[in-house]
C-alpha cells in the first residue's frame, strides 16, 4: 500500500505540473490534443472539449501534447495553426515555465503547511554534532576521532548533522577534514582538533566508520532481571560495563560482546577492568589449575564438561588472586584478547557482586550481567532542534559519575546522586533466535522538534539542489549516488510510513527539484523551450526543425541513457 501511495504522490507532482501547462496553453489559444497521465498504452481515455485525456499504464510521469510540437508532414512548427510554435516567443515562454512554477508553488505551499501544523519530529540523531560510534581500526579511529567528539565542520563548511557526512562521502575527494572538539566528558574539558581523514574506496565510507550520537532512553522491557533493577520508562542511559553511551549502536556493541566486569584491587587501589569471557577449554591449563577449576565446578554444582564453562583468559588462586596470564590454544585469540591484568590483581567483584573465593567467581562468570547508570527525570518530549545539543551536554553532572564508578563492586556502592541513578547488575538472556545474550529491553531515541520557517525549508533544498547540480557538472560528485524515479518513490514510501508530516515535506522537497531542473537550459526541457524562445525574439524569426531536432535529439538520448544509469543504481541499491 505505501508503494501505491507513494506512486500516486510522484505521479500527482507531474500531474499538476503538467496541468500548470494546459491552462496557459488554452489561455493563450494553443490547441492541446492530448493530456495524458503516465506513458504507454492507456487503460481508460475520454475526449472533453477536444482534448483526449488518458490514463496509461506507467503511471510514473505524463505529458502534455500541444499541436505544432511535433512536426507534422513537410510543416514547419510555427506554420500549424493554433500550435506551440504559432504563438508569440511570450506566450510560448509562460506555457513553458507555468509547469516548473506550479511545482515550486506547491513546495512552498506544503513548508508552509508544515510549518503552520508546529513541524516534524525528528530524531536527535539526524542534527546533532556530536559522534556517537567510531570503526575500531578506521582511518578516522587512527586519525583520533572517537565516540563523543563533537563535528563543527566538514572541508570548511559547518556542520549541520547527519547528512553533511552522507554529502561528504559522496564527494571525489579521497579525503575530508574534520574540525571540532575532543570531549573529556568526566574533566568536562574540551580539546579542539584538526584531522584530515582518508576515505576509503568503499561507498559512503565516512558513514561506515563513524555515526551521529543519539541520546538513548529505555521504552520497555520484561525480563524479571531487568524489571527488578529499577529501571523506569524514560530513563536515559548514560554508562554501561564501564563505557559511556553515546548511541544506540555503541550501546548494542557493548552488550553482545562477551566481557565481565571486574573490580579489582591492585596495590591499595581499587579500578574496574573489562575481561573477556571464553570457554575454558579454548586456554592452555595446567593440572594443578585444571584440578582447582574441577573442584570450583563440583562445588558449586555445576553441570557439563569443564571446557565449556566460561572462565577469564587468568590463573586464579583461591581467593581469586591473579597468578597468570594463560596461554591460547589459538595464536590469533592470543594476539587480539586484552590481558591487562597484572599478577597479584585481586578480583572483588564481578559484574558488581562482591565475590571472596576463585570458585564465587567462576559461578558469576557462567552468566553475564550489565551495570547500568541512567539518569532520570528528562525531558522525554521533543526538544526545540536548536537546543538539543546543549541538553544532551548540560542535561547531566558528568562529574557525578565517577563518584559513582568508583564504588561499583565496593562493600558499600553510591547508588545515586541527584538524578543518576546506578541499576541493581541486569541479568542477559539468550536470544532465541541465535542463542546471543541480549538484556530483553526496547530503547528509543529523544525526539527534536524541527520546525524552520517555510522559507527557511525552501531556502535549504534549493541550496541543497544547487550545491548538488554543480558538484555533478563539476565531476565533484559521482552520478551514481543520485536517484532516478525508483530511488524517489523509495524515498517517499519510507516517509509515509513515518508520517502524514514527512511524507508532505519530501512530496515538497521533490517537487522543488522538479520545477528547478525543468528550468534548466536544456533543450527538451522546459527551459530549453524559453531559451528557444528567447533566441526567437531576438533573431525576429522563428528557428526551423531541422535546427531544433539536431538541437533536442543528442539531449534526449543522453537523458535516456542518465535514466537507465540512475534507475539500475537505484535497484543495486535495493537488493544491496
């Protein structure tokens, strides 16, 4: 159903351009034969007032068909009566630009009524500057930028969200310079930088290695575990395993890998360590370590063979000392497991329970649990867009945090501070579809109001055209990342499926494309017929055929094979 809509909101843009036309055509006298709604042979037609109207097919596109505009026997166009070319280079040009005016019209009509109903609600992660993941091993990991950062600008121009790094990627340019802030978010210290960071060969690399922050709340949830934490609807998340959270991707990257975390003492001094998880039997033990592990396992009555329960890359003593590092029995596991225990490292808590024994902590270990620290009592409705980065910075006592960190797996932890608050440790749950530990829980996004003014709107697609119309003539920009008929009706299918709101705005946004590309000086386009116009009046004669079909006919083969290029772009895009 949302692909027919979409389909008919496509086909009613060129509806009403074509119809912006045929009123000025009739006003000024022309004879218009044919009216037709799509291409190909017509399903249903009736003639009123001689104009044949016909509904075709492939409903994507119309036309409309004034006598004179095709050549007719040895005729010359301006010699047919009452036909496109009869009339004066005036009234050709206002049939000519009536098409492109009626689309710009309805674009500013559909801001205006945006605007009017209060706007869109977005998602903070489509504006904000801040970068909510970095690609472990990307060139702008290397480079320096990591989750947190703030974005001021991209190649000299400021950054305004999501989509200037979407632009950014498309780019010729092997590389971009990102200028901004490096965030010491406990110091509440801010370090400005500079980094040029290398592309890549693959499509829309930047998005790939790095994404937008998102301020993450919890929705719902129904594990027992996760139920009797404490956790209420509308609390953001802000720390995890001893990781800040700045987007939903990070946030689910720390949950599916499989680490515990400890508290550990080392020398006087207590600091909390994410440790691997893994099946005993991919580590070399010794027979005294395995015999030890063997008796934690009888006592505590554990099932199984002991090679698959899981144990922490170290050789523990009773009292869950650390004596070793243990040996891989694969060299690659070696290499790539973080091992930065130190020997005589005391456990004291795993997952934040207090543990006195090597046994306790091999029991804790054969299930995973998170801590969580959220703050609660935010806004949960939509921000103003322009005040949104300054809530997700000055909303929360990034200081109150460590005082809180620090205590985790303590005799007697801080379990709050004004509004952060520290979770009792939430217990994962296998995934029954592929036996992953997820905790069970429905997050959301905090939702921004955007509502610019409709000039405003109107403004930045029209800057957005222009930027994108001259980075293609440029070579700046590669033909393959723009869209043909079947990458827009995507577009807007995706938007109805947000909203009556979103679904209005790209309906305008497409439109404003249409009636600015009409007018370029192309000749089978609608400018191209003002610029013959335009040549007319000022030669005093009108141009011949010959001259015109040599003109027109290379541009329409061009456009013909620019449709094929863009619509197989648009499907690859589809089944990739």
């Amino acid at each position: 159903m949302t692909i027919i809509l979409a389909i008919l909101g496509l086909t009613f843009l060129i509806f009403i351009h074509e119809l912006g036309h045929f009123f000025v055509a009739r006003r000024e006298g022309m004879k218009v034969e044919t009216f037709s709604i799509g291409f190909g042979p017509a399903f249903y037609h009736f003639t009123h007032k001689g104009v044949r109207w016909q509904f075709c097919y492939i409903l994507i596109g119309g036309f409309v068909k004034v006598a004179g505009m095709e050549k007719e026997g040895k005729k010359e166009p301006h010699e047919v009566k009452d036909g496109f070319y009869s009339k004066s280079p005036w009234a050709r040009m206002k049939m000519a630009a009536m098409g492109p005016i009626v689309n710009i019209a309805f674009a500013f009509f559909a801001f205006c009524l945006i605007w009017a109903v209060g706007g869109r609600s977005k998602s903070f992660s489509e504006f904000t500057h801040y970068i909510g993941w970095v690609v472990k091993d990307s060139s702008a990991a290397k480079k320096g930028l990591s989750s947190g950062d703030r974005i001021d600008s991209i190649d000299g121009k400021t950054y305004a969200g999501a989509q200037d790094l979407l632009l950014a990627s498309v780019m010729e340019e092997p590389t971009a310079t990102f200028k901004g802030d490096h965030i010491d978010y406990f110091a509440e210290k801010e370090t400005p930088y500079t980094i040029t960071v290398e592309k890549g060969e693959e499509e829309f690399s930047l998005p790939m290695m790095m994404g937008p922050a998102g301020l993450i709340r919890f929705e719902e949830g129904k594990t027992p575990s996760l139920l009797s934490s404490g956790i209420q609807k509308g609390d953001r998340i802000l720390w995890v395993d001893d990781q800040l959270v700045f987007s939903l991707p990070l946030l689910i990257k720390n949950l599916s890998e499989n680490r515990a975390l400890l508290t550990i003492e080392r020398r006087g001094n207590y600091l909390l360590q994410r440790i691997p998880r893994m099946p005993a039997n991919e580590m070399k033990l010794s027979v005294r370590e395995k015999g030890e592990m063997e008796d934690w396992q009888h006592a505590l009555g554990l099932r199984g063979d002991l090679g698959d329960l899981q144990f922490i890359p170290y050789a523990l003593s009773s009292n869950g000392t650390i004596e070793r590092s243990l040996v891989f029995l694969d060299d690659d596991l070696q290499e790539t497991t973080d091992t930065s225990l130190q020997a005589g490292d005391r456990i004291i808590a795993v997952d934040g329970e207090m543990i006195s024994s090597g046994s306790q902590i091999l029991k804790r270990l054969q299930r995973r649990h998170v801590q969580l620290i959220v703050q609660r009592g935010g806004i949960t409705t939509p921000i103003p867009v322009d005040e949104a980065d300054q809530y997700y910075m000055n909303s929360v006592d990034w200081k109150a945090l460590p005082q809180i960190i620090s205590t985790i797996g303590l005799p007697y932890p801080k379990k709050e501070i004004g509004d952060i608050y520290l979770l009792k440790p939430i217990e994962m749950v296998p995934n029954k579809e592929d036996d992953r530990p997820v905790m069970g829980a429905v997050f959301s996004e905090q939702p921004v109001l955007y509502n610019p003014t409709p000039t405003k709107m109107f403004r930045d697609v029209f800057v957005d055209t222009y930027r994108t119309l001259g980075n293609l003539f440029t070579g700046a920009l590669k033909p393959k990342y723009l869209s043909g008929p079947v990458g827009i009706v995507r577009v807007i299918q995706h938007s109805v499926h947000v909203g009556w709101k979103e679904a209005l705005y790209f309906l305008g946004f497409i439109s404003l494309n249409l009636g600015i590309l009409n007018l370029l000086p192309v000749p089978f386009l609608d400018g191209g017929h003002i610029v013959f116009s335009l040549i007319e009046s000022v030669r005093k004669k009108p141009m011949k055929a010959k001259t015109m079909e040599r003109l027109i006919i290379p541009f329409v083969v061009l456009f013909l094979l620019f449709f094929v290029f863009v619509t197989y772009q648009d499907i690859l895009r589809i089944f990739q």
